[in-house]
C-alpha cells in the first residue's frame, strides 16, 4: 500500500536520508528502527508530507504521490501521531478530537453528533473517558490513546505512530500494542517508530532499519530477527552474545546513595549507590529517567518517596544546599547553565568559591583569585587568560572554564551532565583526562551523555534506565557502545 523509496534528503552539507526506503503493506504493522540521528525522523516527515524529498519516490497503492504539506498528506490517507503529544488540556475530548469542528447540521456543530461519530473508535480503543472531560485530568496513557482516536477519526490508509510508548507504564504499553495489532487487523498499514527492541519484536510482523540514512535491513520477517541482530543492524557491527550483570563492587565507602527513590512522572523506586573514586554512567533514551537522577542529587529535583543521602549524610534538599553539602553540576549547556559570557574568565574560574560558597571571604582578593585562575588555566590548558572575557573562547575552551569553577570550590561529588558536548576531539581527550583524575582523587563522578562512546570510555559501570526504572548494570568489562544500545532498547528487565 505504502511504498517510499529512494530517499534522499540534505541539511546544508549533511545527508540526513541517503537512498533509503521502507514498505508497508494493509494489514500489517511494520516497525521502523535506528539509533538516533539514523534518519528516522526525516523518513517519517516526508512520508506525512511535512518535509519535501531532494529525490526518491513516495506511492500510495503503486501510484507516485507527492504532498505539499501535512494536509495533503492526510487528504490522501496518511495520519501521523507524534512522539510529542498534540492535546489541548483546557479543552475536553470531544474539542480535541474535533479540533476543526465536527459533524452537524445546517453547518451548525452538534455535540451528539460528535459523541455518536467518537464512540465507536473510543471503544475499540478501550478509551473510557466522559467526551466532556477536560483532557488536563486524563493520564498520560489516555492522551496518547486520545491522539491516536483523533488520527482514526480521518480514516486513514496509513497511520503512523512515532515513538506512541516512549512515555508510558508497562501495562499502558502492553494495552496500546494490542491496540496496534487489532488496528492492522482492520486493514491499515501501521508504520511503528519505537526505540524498544524486544516490543518491537511483539507488535510488528516486519521491520526495518536505518542506520546513518541508509536502510541497513529492508522489511525482514520478525520471526528472522532478535534483539542482538537488531542492535547489529543499528550499529553496523557485531551484537554482544549477552550483556553481563554483576554485583556492584565499590572502591571506597558509599559516597551518594538513593534508596527506592520515586519522583513523580520520572522516576519510580530507583535505589542505587555511587563511591568515592568511582565513575558511574547513566543511560537511558530520552525521558528514561536518568537524568531525574542527576536532578535529584543536585537538589533540582525532590522525590516523591525514597531517600538520597550525599557524602555525610546529607540531603541535597535544593541546588544551593546541595553545593553547600559538595555537590558540583558540570553542564553541556555552557550557555544556559554554565557560564559568564560577559564576564571574564577569573570571574568564572572562581564564582562558585567566591559567590556559591563564600570562601573568600567579605572583600575577596582580585590578585588570589587571578592566581587560583591561573593555576587552573594551566591546569586544565585552557587557551586563554584571566582577562578575556568566557563568551570569546572556543567552545572547548568554555566547557573547561564551566569545570575550572567547580575545580576551584574543590566539591566531592561531581554530576557532569553531556560535559563535552560540542566540544573538538581534543578538547574531549583532555576533560576525559581531568574527570579521571577527580576519580583517582576520591571524588564521586556521576555522568550522563548522549555519546555512548563516551560513557565506554570513561566509566567503571553504567547503570542502564528505561520509563522512570533502573533496568540493567553493565561493568567495565562488558562496556560497549552495543551493550548499552541493547541495554537501552530492548526492554523491560524488571517488572513494573
């Protein structure tokens, strides 16, 4: 019914999609995978009209379409329902699936003529909520199911659901597969976005994978893939024949720990325990929870339920309580939650001693502090002096400065959040060298990064989340950018 092939698609010099394609048939639901940045995305948006191809073809039961727009798109059949949701919360049910307008008379909208044409699809759907519920009082679960109702009431040909699970319990995810498949039995061709591998394997009878804008594996029967080969496909290289568990061992005495901690809408009963001259990761897709963990120790974020106690006993009850009790946040987001730009680099080097802190004092010395800044320069080879002002250094060159202040307040914990994203290779191999060497000083180091690479190279163990739950452990020894990708898509290893 759907066939897309050829693909090519540029953003300035890159190529986001390089001949790739994908077909899908009635009756069937045909999953599509890839790491991020795989081209995914880009497929999807020229599939639903949303983006123009550069060349390749686009055919709706065997005839070449091509659509100017979204709307285009589903005047002829298509329907998409995006991983970010497109409810209106002050506006009830029956407003949000109506949006334009719905059915009446006389070019009047009639309400009941809106319930009887909802109806049906809210039951197959097993949506049992009031149509004159306000959408703000519907769980998560309902309001992705209330998006898919929406895109139903089109009569599609071809839905697309894109990332429809990445937000939901395991049980509100069990119900929305079965939903899926029963969906297909009806006739429609489902494309299925997700980055969950083993669900994957439940919902689609095909799938397909991209991997750096090319189709890496076209349309292969489910009963001819797994989980390993999926992760191969992906990264282009040979799966792990399984990911090893072990018992956490610490180099020290607990330094942070959570104990069954829960925050509302991220986090659900994560306990876990990081050591002095440990480096652990953390892992996860995005909204997986992990980062909910980088709050909560900094104090940005209070649980729900569950205790988190810091190095003596402390509990991070605020970011300034939580720097206070030594704790430091090396940010990626040098602009946003890092940096002076306007301020010059000693300013910088020395403002969480100076202002966070207070160590230096009612009238601080400008001379000490330029020494300190000074040192660190040195230290940590920034390209610049105490005078130039933080905003005019190199992007690398600003992310040492973000760290040099944290350096400077001498902290016991240090949280690093994408520390060296957008930095050169150069950059990167010389903070890696820093962060090791806080270890080897007895500082616990909790990291989070979207490069996997990274977390391989620097870490003793990486602590894998998926929905708000620690699901998996991987040691030093079987740390690989596959054994964490698998970690991370495959699935649940706990009951929720």
């Amino acid at each position: 019914m759907l066939t897309a092939s050829g693909l090519v698609k540029h953003y300035g010099g890159v190529a986001a999609l390089d001949a790739a394609g994908i077909s899908a048939e009635g009756g069937e639901v045909h999953a599509l995978v890839g790491e991020n940045g795989a081209g995914k995305s880009t497929l999807v948006k020229i599939i639903s009209g949303a983006v123009r191809p550069d060349a390749g073809t686009v055919e709706l039961d065997g005839r070449p379409v091509r659509f100017a727009n979204t709307r285009q798109a589903a005047e002829q059949g298509i329907a998409i329902v995006s991983q970010e949701l497109m409810t209106f919360g002050d506006l009830t049910v029956l407003e949000n699936l109506f949006p334009l307008g719905g059915p009446g008379r006389f070019g009047l909208v009639s309400n009941r003529a809106m319930e009887r044409r909802a109806a049906p699809v809210l039951a197959e759907l097993g949506l049992e909520v009031s149509p004159y519920a306000r959408v703000e009082t519907l769980s998560l679960a309902d309001r992705q199911l209330l998006e898919i109702c929406r895109a139903l009431l089109l009569d599609p040909r071809v839905l697309i659901l894109d990332e429809p699970t990445s937000a939901l319990p395991r049980a509100a995810a069990d119900r929305l597969a079965g939903t899926t498949r029963r969906l297909a039995g009806r006739g429609l061709a489902v494309l299925y976005i997700s980055h969950f591998l083993e669900e994957v394997i439940r919902v689609a009878q095909r799938v397909t994978v991209l991997r750096d804008g090319r189709t890496a594996l076209a349309g292969e029967e489910i009963g001819q893939v797994s989980v390993d080969s999926l992760v191969a496909a992906m990264l282009g290289g040979a799966a792990p024949e399984a990911i090893v568990r072990a018992e956490r061992a610490v180099r020290g005495a607990a330094s942070v720990s959570l104990g069954g901690v829960s925050v509302y809408g991220r986090l659900r009963d994560v306990s876990l325990t990081a050591s002095a001259g440990e480096i652990v990761g953390l892992a996860g897709l995005q909204g997986a929870g992990h980062l909910a963990v980088l709050d909560v120790v900094c104090g940005r974020a209070r649980p729900t339920a569950g205790s988190v106690r810091l190095p003596g006993g402390a509990v991070p009850r605020s970011p300034r309580q939580a720097v206070a009790d030594g704790v430091a946040y090396v940010s990626g987001d040098r602009k946003g939650r890092g940096l002076m730009a306007d301020q010059p680099l000693w300013e910088n080097a020395t403002a969480v001693r100076r202002l966070g802190l207070g160590r230096d004092g009612v009238l601080p010395s400008r001379r000490r502090m330029v020494e300190r800044t000074e040192g660190l320069v040195r230290r940590l080879r920034i390209r610049g002096g105490p005078y130039d002002l933080a905003g005019e250094l190199s992007g690398g060159n600003q992310q040492k400065v973000v760290l040099a202040k944290w350096l400077d307040a001498d902290q016991a914990v240090f949280v690093l959040d994408d520390p060296t994203r957008g930095v050169d290779v150069g950059a990167r191999a010389e903070m890696h060298e820093i962060v090791r060497d806080l270890a080897g000083d007895g500082k616990v180091i909790l990291i989070a990064s979207t490069d996997l690479t990274e977390l391989v190279d620097l870490c003793d163990r990486v602590l894998v989340f998926q929905r708000g739950r620690l699901t998996d452990e991987i040691v030093a020894q079987a740390l690989s950018e596959q054994a964490l990708s698998r970690a991370m898509n495959a699935g649940f290893a706990v009951a929720p």
